[in-house]
C-alpha cells in the first residue's frame, strides 16, 4: 500500500483527537453549545459526542495498525479487507447517526421542540 494510506490514517486520527480535546473544553467549562459535528443539530455537546470521536478515532488507528502491519509493496487481499472495512463502516455510520440514534431512546417530554 501506498504511503499515503498512513499518512491519511495518522492525519484523521491527529485531526479527531483536536476535535475531542475541544469537546472535552466545551464539557469541562459546562458551555451550552451546539454539537454541529454531522450536520446543524441543536443537540449540546455531551459526553456522548465525546465517544463517537473515540470511536472513529480507534478506527482511524486500526487502519492505521493494518496499514504498518502489511509489508512494503504488500498486497491486501480481499478477506481480509472485509475483515477491516466492515466493522469500520458499521461503526463510522453508527458514529455519524449518533444523533438520531439517541434521540430514539430519550423522553418524549425531551424530544419536543423548545
């Protein structure tokens, strides 16, 4: 694989940790502030948010550990590209749909608009 690929795993990884350390400012000073990380929700940010970007950010790491796991000019095949992308894409689209998921699961006096 090209080079490229560990470079754009490490740089996503690097770019999501920013992000959480700035969820991580916004809950530690209690900041009522919008999480618009997908979209322009009105949801506060919340500890939640915070595990979303942990997730991708350990799917960003396990891309990147497959990535220096395979040899210089190694070929992936095709298994075990399954193996790596499928509970990869499953978890980025539970991550990105986290706000409609939990809205699911919370109150209907809370769902009702403000």
């Amino acid at each position: 694989m090209p080079a490229t690929v560990g470079v754009g795993f490490a740089l996503a990884a690097l770019l999501l940790l920013a992000f959480t350390a700035g969820l991580l400012g916004v809950l530690r000073r209690e900041a009522n502030v919008a999480c618009r990380c997908f979209g322009d929700g009105d949801e506060p940010v919340a500890p939640r948010h915070v595990v979303g970007n942990a997730a991708l950010i350990l799917t960003a790491a396990a891309g990147l550990a497959a990535w220096l796991k395979v040899p210089d000019g190694g070929v992936v095949t095709a298994a075990g590209l399954l193996v790596a992308a499928g509970p990869a894409v499953v978890l980025t689209l539970l991550t990105v749909a986290l706000e409609d998921l939990t809205a699911l699961f919370r109150p209907a006096d809370a769902r009702a608009p403000r």
